[in-house]
C-alpha cells in the first residue's frame, strides 16, 4: 500500500468563521429563515386586505410621503446606509438571539456554539454505515474513535463473558452477561468520560453488591423492566443518547468451549485462558445460537465491516460462531478489515503470528473472513517489551509473505498509546478510527 495512502488524514471539516458556517449547505437554516420572511410578508398582506386597507397603494403613497420628507431633512445618500446598516443590524442581532436562546436549550452548558453542532450533526448522519463485531475493551475503545466520523455504527457484541460480576448476574439472575455491552454503550454516550466513571464504578462494600459495577446492574434491572436484553438496550440507548446502536450477537445464553492441543476439553469463556494451553478448536453450546435479527439486518445494510481488536477466541470469534452472523459477513461485499491485537495474550495466542490470527478467523468462517489487516507499524519501546515479556507477552510478529499468501492486504499504521495507568499499551481510538477511515475512502473509491 502506498506511503501517501498511509499517511493520509481524515478530519471532520471545522469553518474558522462562525458566520460563514451559517451559509454552509445542508444545515437546514437559511431556508426556513427565508420561508418565515415570506409568510410574515404574506400574513401582512392578507391582513390588510381582509379589513379592507385598499387599495393597497394608498398605504404605499403614505409610506412614499413620509420617506420623502425624511429624505429632505436628511440626505439620501446619508439616509439610506443608516436605515439598511440599521436593517441589517436588527435583522442579525434578532436572529442571533433567537438562535442562542435555541443553544441555550439544546447545550445549556455553553461549551459549544449551535452551528457546530449542526453542522457536526449533519456531517455524522451522512457518515457511512460502520458494523464493528468483537467485545470487550478493545471494542469500547475502538467506538470512542468510530463515533467522531459518523453516527450510523452498530456494535455487535458478544455475549459468551461468564466471569467477574457479569458472570454473577448471569448464574444468580440468568440475565446475558452486560459487561462488554455497558463499555459499548459509555463509550458511544455523549457524556463519555462522566458516564464511563459511573458504568465503571464497583461497589465495595454489601454481601451482594460487592464487586458489581453500576452499569451492569442498570442493564440488568432495565432487562427486568423491559423484558429482554434488546429492549433494555435500545431504551437505556435513548436515556443516554448514544451515537449509534449497541446489539447482542444472540439473546441465547452461550457458553463457549475450547479443545486445546493436549486434548483437555475447557468450557467457560473465563477458564479458557486460564487453562493455560494451546486452543485446537472453539466452539460453542448450543452449537447454532440464532442470531439477532436486527445485528443480521445491520450487516447486510453495512458500508464497511470491523472486526475486533479484542481477544480472538474470546471477544472476536464467539460472534462468528453463530452461522447467521458468519455467513452474513461472508456474504457482504463491502470492505472488511480486521485489527490485529499489538501484543500476544498469554493462554489464548501465544506465539502466534499476524497470518496466525488471520488464520484462525478463517478455520472459523471456512472461507476467507476479511479484505484487510491492520497492523502496528513500530514496536513497544524496550520498557513495555519488559514488562510485558514478566507476563510471558509479546509483540505479534507481521509475517508479510504469509499474509499475502492468504490473500490479504495489509495496513500498516502507528496506532498505539498508553493506557491511564502508563504501564500497558492498548490501541489509540482517535488515531485508530482515522487509519480505518481512511483505509474505507481509499478502498471505496477504488
């Protein structure tokens, strides 16, 4: 892939001049200002003529009289520029109250002016439909990015988690585990950063509620309102307004299995990695879930299709294992790219190679499962190689002739950051979602 392509950025369009935006096209203002001109002339007009105010000329000849004598007290040329600078200067300071009045109610905080948020508002409904399919962190994080570029992306998530308090729930209550589902829906929420704080907090003290967090247990008690796991979503989507929708690959309670290359047989999604071995075969039980309709509908009407980053067998591969979904993805012609992981995850890849993830999604799909790969471009420094080398982690290593020979392109790009606690590198969503998009316009207009 060409340097130029690699290096190209995509950034919303952003108009220095306030003014200016108000011209821009598609915003939705200027005509209805000129429309409301209109009527107040016409509404004028009907009513003088309905009590009877004609001939109308009348009315002008009086209005014709006084100007004049105002023109001979003050010249015209002197006269006119005062009245339509006067004009002009009610014109705009009326209608720039009223729109501050409307952004006063719409952002009562005041971070931001209207136009920017019709404009960005128009931008995002235009941006393409993105499909991202994966789970946890890597997924959320991989949103926070998505949703600068367009607001029609749907997250099909999985929903095989059965440990910490997610796991809890669904043995206690038999609810679908909320985990992943919740960081999805933080992280697409307007208020992000607040609302990711209060999803994230976990009690601490309480027999029951110890180790909970607040936002599963809000998903779990909107599920007991509303009847099922897709309901209790859409509604908290509208109570939080999130950019986007949030989707379950299956409202089947899942439980995934793993046979490893010593022939131990592992069932639980959070026994997999602990087990420590090298996973031959994944699956599920019941071995056919039915997928989500609305998940099966956003594939088919997808621009462009993500898959991951997140762990492989147990964030990515779970949502293909439902036949639906596979053959969907399969069936879409669209761009479809996959992120690969930065770093090996001990008990579940280790060793394992760019063209091994590749292959893995393959075996799954039996066929050919993305177009793309995303890969980081440079190394962890020596630090983060140390730290994550004690936790037996290492970088993937690119294998480019092995990719290829899959019949994949590869993207490279420098993707990675630190983490908030500075220890651990996960991918930089601003810097990802740029990449990805960029990638999607280069691909689409080929």
């Amino acid at each position: 892939m060409p340097n130029s392509f690699r290096k190209s950025v995509v950034r919303p369009f952003r108009p220095s001049n306030r003014w200016f935006k108000w011209m821009l096209p598609g915003i939705l203002v200027k005509r209805w200002l000129l429309t409301s001109a209109a009527g107040v002339i016409l509404t004028a007009l009907g009513l003088a003529i309905w009590v009877k105010l004609t001939p109308i000329n009348r009315l002008i000849d009086l209005t014709g009289q006084i100007l004049s004598s105002f023109t001979h007290l003050v010249p015209s040329y002197i006269s006119g520029p005062l009245a339509l600078i006067l004009g002009l200067f009610l014109v705009f300071w009326g209608q720039s109250r009223t729109m501050g009045t409307i952004a006063d109610a719409l952002n009562p905080e005041g971070d931001r002016e209207l136009v920017d948020l019709l404009v960005d508002n128009r931008r995002l409904n235009r941006g393409p439909k993105i499909v991202t399919i994966g789970g946890g962190t890597g997924l959320s994080n991989l949103l926070r990015g998505l949703k600068q570029y367009s607001s029609n992306i749907t997250a099909i998530v999985t929903v095989a988690d059965d440990g910490g308090s997610s796991g809890r729930l669904r043995r206690e209550i038999g609810i679908l585990p909320p985990g992943d589902i919740r960081n999805c829906l933080a992280a697409l929420a307007d208020e992000e950063k607040l609302l990711t704080e209060l999803f994230q907090y976990r009690f601490q003290a309480g027999d029951g509620l110890s180790g909970h967090s607040f936002g599963n247990l809000f998903l779990t008690a909107m599920t007991e309102v509303t009847g099922d796991l897709e309901r209790a979503i859409a509604a908290s989507s509208k109570v939080l307004a999130i950019r986007g929708k949030v989707l379950p690959s299956t409202l089947e309670q899942v439980i995934l299995y793993a046979r490893l290359s010593d022939g131990r047989f592992i069932e639980g999604e959070s026994n997999i990695t602990k087990a420590g071995g090298k996973i031959d075969k994944i699956g599920c039980s019941p071995s056919n879930p039915p997928a989500l309709p609305a998940a099966i509908k956003a594939l088919e009407e997808a621009d462009y299709i993500i898959i991951g980053p997140g762990s492989l067998y147990t964030s990515v591969i779970p949502n293909l294992l439902i036949p639906q979904i596979r053959e969907t993805l399969l069936n879409a012609k669209v761009p479809k790219i996959y992120i690969c992981n930065i770093m090996t995850e001990p008990g579940e890849t280790d060793g394992y190679t760019v063209s091994d993830h590749l292959r893995a999604l393959n075996r799954v799909c039996e066929s050919n499962a993305c177009d793309a790969v995303l890969v980081q471009r440079q190394p962890p420094s020596d630090e983060f190689l140390k730290n994550y080398a004690d936790k037996n982690s290492h970088p993937v290593f690119l294998d480019r002739e092995d990719v290829q020979n899959l019949d994949c392109r590869l993207v490279l790009s420098d993707v990675m950051e630190k983490d908030e606690t500075g220890k651990n590198i996960r991918h930089d969503p601003y810097l990802l979602a740029r990449t990805l998009l960029s990638w999607y316009r280069q691909t689409a207009g080929d």
